[in-house]
C-alpha cells in the first residue's frame, strides 16, 4: 500500500494532509526518512515518526449523525452547497462517511475515523442491513408491495430489498418501510420509481443494530463497541472511546439544518 494511503488508513492524516507530510520531509518509517508518497509499506507493520516523535493513532470514534436534509455528503462541496461537516459542529478527530445520503435523504449516518471500519460496514459481503422510511405519492397497493418485493431490474442493475412493509396508506400518500443490505446508488428512490409510486420524503432511521431512535436533527452521538458487536459480531473492531462504560456520548452539535 502507498505510503500516503498507510497514514490515512492508520488515522494519522488525511490523504491531503499526508502527502504534504511526506514530501516536506517530516516522515520517517522505521527510522528512515521517506519523502516519495508512493513509497509502498505494510501498515500493519511499520513504526511512523513525524517530526521526530512517534504518530499514535487516536482511540478510534464512531459516531451516528442524524443528517438534516439539504446537505451532502462530502467534506466540500463545489456547488457550494452546505455538508455534512458545516452541520456537525464539534467533533473530537477527524472522521469519514460510512457510505452516503443524498441531498434530499435524512436521518442516520455512521462517521467513523477507521477506515477498515468503514469499508467492513459498507461491503456487500458483510450485508449490514439499513432500514429506511419511505413517503410516496399515492396509494401503494398489494400488487406494487409483490413486485417490490420479488425485485425488478433498473438502469442495468438488479434491485431487490431484504423487506418491506407498509405501514400506513391513502389515497393521496402511503409509508414504507424497506431493508437494503447493498448500498446501490438511490436504490429506494428507483424501487418506488420503479412500481409507480414517487418519494417525496426518505429517512433512515438504522444501520444494523444502531438506531437514530430520538437523536434531534443535525445533533450526533457517539456508537458504543455494543453496538457494533451487535453489528458486525466477530467482524466487530475492538475499538471504542467508550468501551469500558458502553454508554454513548450525549449528542453534540450546531443543530444546523
């Protein structure tokens, strides 16, 4: 793995951040200074020095933000538009999205400052499951729920959701509630799309076993190592500012949004 990649993946910086470190001479791995980004290593089983002290990686945190609508999913945006890093006001250590809402989804999003975390809960191979309420236009009847359910193909690409459930109905509206387990591009909006029933209004509301439960808007907590035991079982980190207590943070934040 590239150097620059090793230290963002160990948490020390960001890939921006490390390369300047890199190049101005200000890394040294296993006591030799190295100033070629690509310079290829281990991370697992190297010692990094920056500016002639040893880089300790922050206990990693993992966070759930409840997302306000209006804002993307990305640390800036070249439209200008507001993020999810001008909502969340206070946080600790940098931190990462683990997979993404669009502009106009709401609702739970996990930020974590470990990468491999990351890229564990958002494989289709571990198929976390994330549950999402969905508003439609209209009045969604069986036959729409069966064709829902047994999947249907889109743009190329075969959608299935794990369930789905109505939860209320009329003639002008209907609720859904819908499980994925693949994070595909939109993928609610194109299974409503796809029976005839537009979103108007699209929130998650868990990913595995972590719950937005009451969490206000544009306000985070911290995910306690239960939570992603209960997540991930065995695959699960053992990682946590909060392990020993197992209680989350109390929700911080500007409430932006």
């Amino acid at each position: 793995m590239p150097l620059v990649r090793a230290l963002s993946k160990l948490g020390l910086a960001s890939r921006t951040e490390a390369h300047a470190l890199i190049t101005g001479a200000r890394v040294q791995v296993d006591g030799a200074m190295v100033t070629d980004p690509g310079t290829p290593v281990v991370p697992e089983r190297i010692r990094v020095d920056i500016d002639g002290r040893p880089a300790t990686r922050a206990a990693a945190l993992t966070i759930a933000f409840h997302k306000p609508r209006g804002v993307v999913t990305t640390r800036r945006d070249p439209e200008g538009r507001p993020t999810i890093y001008d909502a969340l006001g206070d946080v600790p250590t940098r931190v990462i999205p683990v997979g993404r809402l669009d502009w106009a989804t709401s609702g739970l999003l996990l930020l974590t400052s470990d990468t491999r975390l990351a890229d564990t809960l958002t494989s289709p191979a571990t198929g976390v499951p994330r549950v999402y309420l969905a508003t439609v236009r209209g009045r969604v009847e069986a036959a729409a729920l069966d064709r829902l359910r047994a999947g249907l193909h889109d743009d190329g690409e075969w959608l299935r959701p794990e369930g789905v459930d109505l939860v209320k109905a009329s003639g002008r509206e209907s609720l859904l509630r819908l499980t994925l387990t693949e994070g595909r591009n939109r993928e609610v909006r194109r299974l409503c799309a796809g029976v005839g029933h537009e979103v108007t209004r699209l929130r998650r509301v868990q990913f595995g076993a972590i719950t937005l439960g009451t969490l206000p808007v544009g306000q985070w907590r911290e995910v306690t190592a239960e939570e992603l035991q209960a997540t991930l079982g065995p695959r699960a980190p053992l990682t946590g500012r909060n392990q020993a207590t197992g209680r989350p943070r109390p929700p911080r934040g500007d409430g932006r949004g």
